[in-house]
C-alpha cells in the first residue's frame, strides 16, 4: 500500500523510512536529532525504530 503524502506521520511506527521526506522529520522530531544524524542511525542499525533509538542514547545523539 503506497504512503498517503497527506499525513505527517509515518504509517508503520515501527520502521523508519528516511526516503520519505515526512517521515524523516517526523523521527527527527522524535528523537531529536538532525537528517544527518538520523540516516547514519538507519545506515549503522537499519529501519528498525528501537534499534535507532538505541543507537542514538548510545551516542548522546538523541535529546535527554
């Protein structure tokens, strides 16, 4: 099922999708941190929320 581009938040909360530009900012704003941050997240761990989470606190990357 293709992404509805009129919400702004992503429809699968556990996967991280940075090649759409609504979903980047939305986990940005979760967690945070900036797109660069945030697409090396996805490059080191994958698309996996929790994963990202993690890997962010691991490297005080992620707001307190």
């Amino acid at each position: 099922m293709p992404d509805d581009l009129k919400k702004k938040h992503p429809l699968d909360r556990k996967r991280i999708n940075v090649n759409q530009q609504y979903e980047e900012e939305h986990w940005c704003d979760v967690f945070g941190c900036d797109e660069e941050e945030l697409r090396n997240a996805v490059l080191k761990v994958g698309t996996s929320a929790g994963a990202v989470e993690a890997y962010l606190v691991m490297n005080n990357q992620k707001r307190s």
